[in-house]
C-alpha cells in the first residue's frame, strides 16, 4: 500500500466517521515507522472547519491502523488477528487503566 493510498484511505475513515465537510486531514505519519509485519499505524492531523461536535470531543489527530497487503494481511486476516484486536478494544481496555484511545472504530476485515 503506497502512502498516498494509506493518505486516501485515513481521509475516506475521517469523512465516514466526522462528517464530509467537518474536517480536514493532514499528512499521515508512519508511526511504526515500517516495522509492522501484520498492519499499517499511521497518525494524522486534523484539522476542523466545520463545527460537527463540540470542542473538547474534536480529536487534534487520529491513529488509523490498516492491514499490510499481501500475505502477511492474509495471514492476519485469516487467523483472526485483526478480529481480536477490534474485540480488545470493545471488551478489554474499557476495563484497564492503562491508556487507551478516547474513541476507536473496528471496520472490514473478518
């Protein structure tokens, strides 16, 4: 996946999850900075032009973790990995104290 793909994709998440014309995506940081061997974790930048939510729920950035292509994705995807990790951020880390994201979403994939 090249980094205007990942770009394209982090915005495409952006428009579903704030809104078409609420927000504005800066450029994606790999902020596993190549290693990963089973996703992608990139970070962005946001900046808001429309006001779809009070000010203190508006995040300065977002984290977007995607599949690799190919088959280390498959091979994630098929075992269920993608999958547990969308269910420990539903079930488990509700439940920690250690940090966490104030807002995630689990999409596609198995």
């Amino acid at each position: 996946m090249s980094g205007n793909d990942v770009q394209e994709a982090v915005e495409r998440l952006c428009r579903r999850a704030f809104g078409p014309d609420a927000v504005e995506v800066g450029a994606v940081e790999d902020v596993n900075r190549g290693r990963g061997a089973f996703s992608i974790v990139v970070r962005a930048p946001l900046h808001w032009i429309a006001d779809t939510a009070e000010r203190d729920l508006r995040p300065p950035s977002v984290v977007a973790k995607q599949p690799v292509p190919g088959p280390n994705g498959a091979a994630a995807r098929d075992s269920g990995a993608y999958r547990r990790g969308a269910l420990a951020y539903r079930r488990l880390l509700p439940r920690s104290a250690s940090e966490r994201p104030r807002a995630w979403r689990g999409g596609g994939g198995s």
